[in-house]
C-alpha cells in the first residue's frame, strides 16, 4: 500500500464518527429539545412552570434571618440579582479549604454552618431546593463554565471515569444511552444526552423539584445499580464532569421535564 | 457482595451456541411471550417486535420480528445467556450471569437477572417469530 493511501486510510478513520466517545461541542442539546410543545409551554412560561414557585420560596428564604448567628443570606451577599448571577453555571466549584469541589447544595450547607450558625438542610428537603433553585434561577441564560479552573480537572476526570463505566445488574454506563443513543427511544421514551443544565427541575414524573443528584440515583437504580448516597465524592465528580460535558450551554433552572 | 454464581444451571456452549436446554425441558412460548412484554424482564426497553397492544417499545435494537428465522434455538440460548459472546462491546445484558459485574444494587446482587426457566419460555417464544 502506498504511504499516501496509508495516510488517506488514517484520515477516513479519524473521520468516522467515534462509536463511543463526546459529544462535540456544536452538538449539545439541553432535554429541552427533546420535549414536546407542551412541556416546552410549561417551561417557558413562569407563570405555568411549577418550579417557579420554588424559587419564590427561596427568594423569602434568601431574606429570612436565621441560626443562632441571627443572619440572613441577604446580610451578606446583598441583592441575589447581582451577586449570584452567573454563580451557579460555575458550580460545582473547587474549595480551597476543603480541597475538593463543592456542589451549590453544599455551599448552601456550608454557609449555613459557618456564617449562620445554623445545622445542614438535608438534601431535597423543600428548603433546600428552593434556595438552590432561587440561587440557580439568577444564572439563567448564562454559559455553563463549570471545571475550567484547573484545579478541578482531577475531579472532572474521576467523573468522567464513571460516567464511562459499567454498573449494575444491567452492566450499562451513563455513556451507553447518554452518548451513543441518545435521540432513540428507551420503552418509547425519548432519551437525552443527559444535559444538567436545568436542575434543580421540576419533572412531572416526581410531581416535585428534585436535584441533579436525585436523577443520577434515579438512572443509577434503573441500571440496577447501587446508588451513591447523596453529597458523596462520586456524585460530585460526576456532576462536575457532566457541567464541564455541558461547557457552553445556557442554564436554564427551573427547567420542567416530562 | 457475595456473588452466588455457582447457583446457576451449569451450560455448556458449543460453537456459537448452547444447544441443550438450561432446565432440560421446552419452555411455554406463551409465558416466554409474555416475560418479554414484562417492563422487568428490560427487552422491550431496548426492542420492538411484533406486539400491537404495547406502545412502549424501544429502538436501541433490532425490531424481533424474524428472529426465529434468522437464528437457531442455540444461538438464541446463548445470546440470552450471555449476549457478549456474539458481540463484547454489546449494550445487551447478560441474562444468566451473576459475577464480573461492578456496584449491583442490593436487591440484585448475587442473582441473575432471569431464572433459567425464564430464559427457556423466552426462548421458546422468540424461535417462534417467523415472518
């Protein structure tokens, strides 16, 4: 064979689509674009999306004095319009006292107990959702810059480790339906790529908000799977490496999903 | 977790197929059909097939239809059984498997996902599929 149909064969092979493997950055589709008019209606429209009660709940929340430090959110980060837009696209974000990244739950934990004095919200407890849904909601329509600093990658790689691993009774990976077969049909349900641009959401199936956290134990027990428990190491990593997997994509929290 | 592995029927594969049933009788082609339409028995999750009173049906596979023409009941026992062999990369679980898999949950461990008698109904059904 010659050297020049070698190289043509070479190209023709980098050229296929990879059968596993990214999802290019042109071709990231939030579940948005996967959802009928309808559930599209019900986002769009902060008058009939379920999740915007939430929010308000956070908003009085974000004001509401509380601890035995006697402070509100509001005493120290001001108005949330300002001081936390574009927060959430960066989380879950790199610690430097803990030393590993910290979810926006976590932070919302974390000054409860350092600045208010005040014991942990436990995770999908109603008031934590709605802070981290109002906290979240003034980062709407911004770019997802989640793991950029470099101090994350490490983090960003065990999630994406995960994510490509096989588990469960099923022995399938996030990346089997995620990456490979997403716009198929799973039971005649349509599956995304498994975008985290939206959360915390609002989904119709659990009639509630419901973090990113809970969707991946949800996918993690349909593969029959052993759950990571909430706030664990490898649900943060992965959440990491699905934000950083979304890198450019606008948040859209409170998102509505079928 | 303990992985009871060595309470599975023990099968042997000949070629590219295990020609012997895993209880050594037939199994029922009705309960076999009905284990494939099950949401818990997971087929019709990835499959489609020749089922007109279900909508919810997957296109991860290749529709059932035929697929008692274009394989044998061996074959057929072993793609259930282990579905790997025919292709390594597959995303088809192995059905009559109990190790080598990582982080089962509980409820699951240690078991396979079809008792052998499960296999031989399903396989009895799916040899029927003939166009």
């Amino acid at each position: 064979m010659s050297v020049w149909r070698a190289i043509a064969a070479a190209a023709l092979v980098a050229a296929a689509p990879a059968l596993a493997g990214e999802i290019p950055p042109d071709a990231r589709r939030s579940g948005y674009s996967f959802m009928g008019p309808d559930t599209r209606a019900m986002q769009d429209d902060d008058t009939s999306n379920p999740g915007m009660l939430f929010v308000l709940d956070g908003e009085q929340l974000w004001g509401k004095k509380t601890g035995s430090a006697e402070k509100a959110c509001a005493d120290c980060h001001g108005d949330a319009r300002s001081s936390m837009k574009g927060v959430a696209a960066r989380y879950p974000a790199f610690d430097k006292t803990l030393g590993r990244p910290v979810t926006l739950d976590q932070r919302i934990n974390l000054c409860r107990a350092n600045h208010q004095k005040a014991a942990p919200l436990p995770y999908e407890s109603r008031d934590l959702l709605a802070l981290s849904a109002f906290v979240a909601h003034q980062s709407r329509g911004a770019a997802i810059t989640a793991g950029d600093d470099p101090q994350a990658k490490p983090f960003v790689e065990q999630g994406r480790d995960l994510f490509m691993q096989r588990e469960g009774q099923l022995n399938l990976a996030c990346t089997n339906c995620h990456d490979d077969n997403f716009d198929k049909r799973l039971a005649g349900a349509p599956i995304t790529q498994g975008q985290p641009t939206g959360y915390p959401l609002y989904r119709l199936e659990w009639q509630t908000l419901g973090s990113l956290e809970r969707r991946l134990r949800s996918c993690m027990s349909g593969v029959r799977a052993q759950a990571y428990d909430y706030g664990s190491p490898e649900l943060v990593a992965l959440e990491l490496y699905l934000m950083s997997r979304a890198r450019g994509l606008p948040m859209e929290t409170p998102a509505v999903r079928p | 977790m303990p992985t009871k592995a060595d309470e599975l029927a023990p099968y042997k594969v000949v070629g590219d197929g295990i020609p012997q049933s895993l209880t050594g009788s037939p199994g029922d082609v009705t309960r076999g059909r009905a284990l494939v339409l099950a949401r818990t028995t997971t087929c019709i999750l990835c499959h489609s097939g020749p089922f007109p009173e279900t909508r919810f049906q997957g296109d991860l596979a290749p529709d059932l239809t035929g697929a008692g023409n274009r394989w044998t009941t061996s074959q057929l026992r072993l793609r259930l059984v282990d579905a790997s062999r025919f292709n390594a990369e597959t995303i088809m679980p192995s059905y009559y498997r109990a190790d080598g898999l990582a982080r089962v949950g509980r409820n699951f461990a240690g078991k396979p996902i079809l008792s052998a008698a499960e296999i031989e109904d399903i396989v009895a059904f799916l040899a029927t599929l003939r166009d």
